[in-house]
C-alpha cells in the first residue's frame, strides 16, 4: 500500500527556493529507508551518509535490494568510488567517522542530521553532530530528555530554538494520534496497549548473546517492554499516566499491530468510535491515521505510509464505555515518512538562514 503523506498546515505550493539538505547518521534499516524516502521527494536533498561500519558498495547493494520493501528498480544506483554514492545521477557523500563531532557535515551543506543508529538518544550525545556543522539533529526513537514530537499530534509544539529533537518511536506514532482523537472526542479515562510488533535489530536469528534482552531470540514470540507508553504523557500531557503498556516482538519481518483496550468517559457505541477515527482519518489527519473495514493481515500493510490504520473489524465493545481497538502500522516505511515529513515542517518554522523559509506540497510516495 502507497498512501499520500501529511501535509504540513500552511504549506502551500511546491519548495522556494532550495531544497533542505540532510544527512544521515547510520545505514541500518532505518537510515536507508529515510534515505529511500527522501530520494523520492523533490523538495528534500540527501547530501550525505556517515557510517563507518559499511563500505560504499554494501551500502549500494542493501540500499538497492531490500527483502521487506523491494528493490529500487526505477533507479540507478552504484558506488562511484570509497567516498561517493549515485542515485539515478544525484551524488551523495559517504563517510566514515566514528564519533560524532569529528563528521564534517558543514563541509557538505547538511542542515539536518538524522541519528538513526539507535546509539545516541540522549539529547546531548545527538548534540555531538552540531559540532560538525549541522543545524539541527532528529534522533529515529524515544529520548529521555529531548524534545518529542509525533506528526499529527504536538508538531505545532516545535520551536526553532530547538535544536536536537526525537521523533519517538513507531509505536508512539502509531498509539498517539489514535489516542488524541479518542481524548478529543469522548475522553479517555485510562488504556492499556499491547504491541505486537514485528523483529528489529535487536532479535538474533540465532541463540546467542543479547545485551538488551536474556530472552531475544528469532524464532519465539518474546515478552518485552515498550516506550510508547512512557512518551505519551509528554505528547499528551492530559494522558500522563493513564495509558500503560507493554510488547511482544513476533518473528515476521515488518508491519506490526497495537491493541489497545480504553475506558471513555462517554459511554457511546462501537459504531461511533469508529465513526470519529474515519473522519479524522479522511480530514485533518489523513495520511497519519487510517481506516479499514477489509479482512487484511499484517503484510497487507507492508509499504503503507500511514501512521496508524484502525481495523474496524478487529475491534469490540465490551461495554460501559469500554472498547477494544486495533491498529495496524508499518514500523519501517510509515515511521521513515514522518521521520522526513517533521523534517520538512521544522524546515517550514524557520526564521534563519533564508533557504530554510519553504513551503512546499506532499508528494505522493
């Protein structure tokens, strides 16, 4: 499913008169499909990668072939040489630094740095990049102390002041604008979500050692914890701690579910949650929340750009304004369009330097 993106309130017309400029910290599953994202926009440029873990030519050909997502068969793509990337004709730089102040991102004209190593999610390690010359940083998950933000939901809270930024994670920006729309309309008194959420890169697809989790290994269902429901009180003050949650990672490759089961302060019917979740989602919310009535399965939704799409059929009443609801989201390519979207938007609330001053429209992906 490709699915038309956010647009930011106030953007009107196509990029005047640059485009933003970007580079990315990392080329994991993330960093290659921010890239992939952007490399499909005209009103973005990526300038350049760091990752000094990965040679130029891997970087080509997991860039070019993916196993979830597909191959890029309407581009061109190779390795010039050790220090240059091409994209259908568009140079990109590639570099090798290991810490974070040494990369010379001014040099190349990045204005935003995304930190997609999953390394450096405190504010002041991401902070390291502003050394090098980029202006702004956002970090590809939950930070404990920088400024969150979750397209759809507090956007409008950003301020140019703010340098370092995080994008939480995707679970958060799937839970959050299902969470504010039930907040809006009826109340929500309190919640509990349960994630099932396809591999990342901290499952083994063999038995061995794990830092994060004794219990990490491909070929089980595995309890685990969630960072979703810690960030959404910071989203949404009214909600701080009133939603709690926890995760199953599953052995599938992308696309994950969330079950949230709700208590409303109006006791109203199934029939008018769902009502309240679709016209959001064909108004102010389209391309961040979705709706579906179709008997579909997690890898219907693989390549599906929205944030959150809400499986009516799925859900129940268990009444006295109790509801149980699910939501599907791609955990990769939905999270990667907002990653660079929120780009766009900060790019938008600039003052200084001029080129940043753009309004642009949503292409289609």
């Amino acid at each position: 499913m490709r699915n038309s993106g956010w647009i930011p309130e106030g953007a009107s017309g196509k990029i005047i008169p640059e485009k933003v400029r970007i580079g990315i910290n990392g080329f994991g599953r993330f960093g290659r499909l921010v890239a992939r994202v952007a490399l499909e926009r005209n009103d973005i440029e990526l300038v350049a990668v760091n990752d000094p873990f990965i040679s130029t030519d891997y970087m080509a050909h997991m860039f070019k072939y993916d196993t979830v997502h597909g191959r890029m068969t309407e581009a061109d793509i190779y390795a010039e040489d050790e220090q240059t990337f091409s994209f259908s004709g568009k140079k990109v730089a590639i570099l090798g630094f290991k810490e974070l102040s040494e990369i010379p991102w001014g040099e190349h004209g990045v204005d935003f740095v995304v930190e997609c190593t999953g390394n450096y999610s405190m504010k002041d390690q991401a902070a390291e990049h502003l050394k090098g010359g980029a202006k702004k940083v956002i970090i590809t998950g939950f930070s404990k102390d920088a400024p969150m933000f979750v397209v759809g939901v507090n956007e409008c809270d950003y301020r140019s002041e703010y340098n370092v930024v995080s994008m939480a994670s995707s679970t958060t920006n799937c839970l959050t604008p299902l969470v504010k729309v039930l907040n809006d309309k009826f109340g929500v008194v309190e919640g509990v979500m349960t994630t099932v959420h396809s591999l990342t890169a901290t499952e083994k697809l063999l038995d061995r050692p794990s830092r994060k989790d004794l219990r990490d290994g491909c070929a089980n269902i595995i309890a685990s914890t969630t960072s979703a429901t810690k960030a959404i009180g910071r989203l949404i003050p009214r909600m701080n701690g009133k939603i709690k949650g926890m995760a199953f990672r599953v052995p599938t490759a992308d696309a994950s579910l969330i079950d949230v089961a709700f208590k409303l302060d109006q006791c109203v019917s199934y029939e008018q949650v769902c009502e309240a979740i679709k016209e959001e989602a064909e108004g102010s919310l389209k391309g961040i929340l979705g709706y579906t009535e179709e008997d579909a399965a997690s890898t219907d939704f693989i390549g599906d750009s929205r944030s959150c799409i809400l499986d009516a059929k799925a859900g129940l009443s268990l009444g006295n304004g109790y509801f149980k609801l699910m939501a599907w989201f791609d955990n990769e390519w939905g999270y990667s369009h907002r990653v660079v979207e929120f780009i766009i938007h900060m790019a938008l609330m600039q003052r200084t330097p001029s080129h940043f001053q753009t309004h642009h429209a949503r292409e289609s992906q």
